[in-house]
C-alpha cells in the first residue's frame, strides 16, 4: 500500500454515551480483541485501530484530538515502568501485550493536532492539512472499528483507488436504517464498486440504504472542498458535504461495499456500543475455540 499518512479524528464529545465519557474519551471505550499474548481480552477500541493500520504497513499517524482528551495522548506514550511492574509480579502475557503495543508506537512517526472546537468531522480532517501536505492519506475513525481476515477490506479500499485513479474512496455498508449515516447514491460499475454521484449527511429520507463507513482514501483536493462547504447537518462542517464538492467539480469519487464475514463495529452510541461488545466478543472468542484466531 504506498499511502503512507493516516488521520484518525478522535475529537468528538461523545455525548450519546454520557456519563461515561465525561471524563473518557468515546474512543478509549473497550472492545473485546484478540491479543497473541494473553488471548482473548479487552482494548481501548482506539488501540485496536492504531494496531490494525500498523499491521497493515502505515507509520505515520495524526490523531485529531478536541478539550479533554488528555487521556488518548497518555495511553499511546510508552511506560516500560508499568511493564516492568506487571513482569516484577509475574505477569509477563500482560507486559508483552503492553511492549508489542509500544514497539508499535516507537517505530511510528505520531502527531497530534487540536480541534480548538467541536465543528465537524469535515473540520477535524481539516485541522490535519499541515501533516497531510501534498500527499495522498488515508482518514480512519477514531470510533469505528472493521474486522476482516487480514485486514483484506484496508487493501481492498487501496486496489479500488489505485485502479480508477480516483480522488476520493470509501467504504460503504447496506443497513436497514442509514438515516444516521452519510448515504451514496451511485452506480454500479464493477462488481464491487460504485461511482458516486450523490451523498447526503443524515437523510430524513435516505436515497438507499448504502451507507457510508468512516475508512477513506483521499487526494488532498478534499482539503480544498471543505475549505469551502458551509456548516450542515448539525450545524457542523460535514466531510459528506465535502466529498460532494468533489463529485460536483466532476473528480471521481468511488464506494467499496464491505463483504460478507467483514464487520463494522461502531461505539458512537448505547446501541452500538452493545452491538459491538457482542460482534467483536463473538468473533474473537469463536476464532480463538477454533483454534485459528486470526489477527484484526
């Protein structure tokens, strides 16, 4: 993959999931993971991102972070004390855990940018054009998490924008109610590809039900399209909105639908927060009886 940036907005103020995020940051919340040293266990699901991306070849990370966020910046800063501790007590699975997490965060280049104020999504992505310069990036979510057998659907997204030379690719999933999602319509021009030509933020009354996944590639034009989206849905600057400059300027914007077995996890709200407790504890402790866990 030679996109080598990523920017990972974890700037929200997670206010569905109060009180639990007054003091902790949405993205810090725990899912259920497989670890080669201790098994099955739980992960800040901002770790599990981190790791994921790692894994699939990227090392240099902006992670956009707002007010109150402190603890995101402590938890990626390594303390070889801590896990000097947990051998001191005999409890090397966990220590090895914790130092395979820090040889991550060593060998990566990892900045962090402000968002002075909660404007966006669009926004936060904005705040990172410094980091970005000229280069083609890859935006990720700070609070969704896929899994996919060798992280096939990060390679997926790179094929589908290397092959039709576009300036804007992302994952798109059919749900049953995306009117709290971003929804493309477009055409179908590959078996599994769309060429988009239209994208609404939230829909009171969704075009279709493919809705859009945080995971993005992106030429940095999109840079210049947020410059000049106005506030939408929310009153925020909404990367939906963006990409739609792009489509509107006649640039080629593509949709990779996820595949079968490939699954979304997403803590923005109780409901989700559930659901993805349950996937990724299904998942991973299925994978781990049957004696072949594969790493997320």
């Amino acid at each position: 993959m030679k996109v080598n940036k990523v920017v990972i907005p974890a700037a929200g103020l997670g206010t569905r999931l109060l009180p639990a995020t007054k003091e902790q940051p949405k993205e810090m919340l725990p899912i259920f993971a497989y670890d080669r040293h201790v098994g099955l266990c739980v992960k800040p699901l901002l770790q599990m991102v981190f790791e994921q991306l790692f894994d699939a070849g990227f090392r240099e990370f902006c992670f956009v972070i707002g007010r109150g966020k402190r603890a995101i910046e402590d938890h990626f800063t390594p303390d070889y004390d801590y896990v000097h501790e947990l051998e001191r007590r005999g409890k090397e699975p966990l220590a090895n855990s914790l130092r395979s997490f820090y040889e991550r965060v060593e060998k990566s280049i990892i900045i962090w940018v402000n968002q002075p104020s909660p404007r966006g999504f669009g926004d936060a992505v904005l705040q990172a054009r410094p980091f970005v310069g000229d280069d083609e990036f890859l935006v990720h979510a700070g609070d969704t998490y896929i899994i996919s057998d060798g992280n096939r659907h990060l390679f997926d997204l790179a094929r589908v924008y290397d092959r039709f030379d576009s300036d804007a690719t992302f994952l798109v999933l059919e749900v049953e109610d995306p009117r709290q999602y971003g929804v493309i319509e477009g055409r179908l021009i590959d078996e599994s590809v769309y060429l988009v030509d239209r994208l609404v933020e939230k829909p009171e009354v969704p075009p279709t039900n493919l809705a859009i996944m945080p995971v993005y590639l992106f030429n940095p034009i999109i840079f210049k399209a947020i410059e000049v989206t106005p506030p939408g849905k929310g009153g925020e600057i909404q990367l939906t909105d963006g990409i739609q400059k792009v489509v509107d300027w006649g640039l080629k914007v593509h949709a990779v639908p996820l595949k079968e077995g490939q699954l979304r996890l997403d803590i923005g709200s109780p409901k989700t927060y559930w659901e993805a407790l349950t996937l990724s504890y299904n998942y991973f402790s299925k994978h781990i009886k049957g004696g072949h866990a594969t790493k997320p």
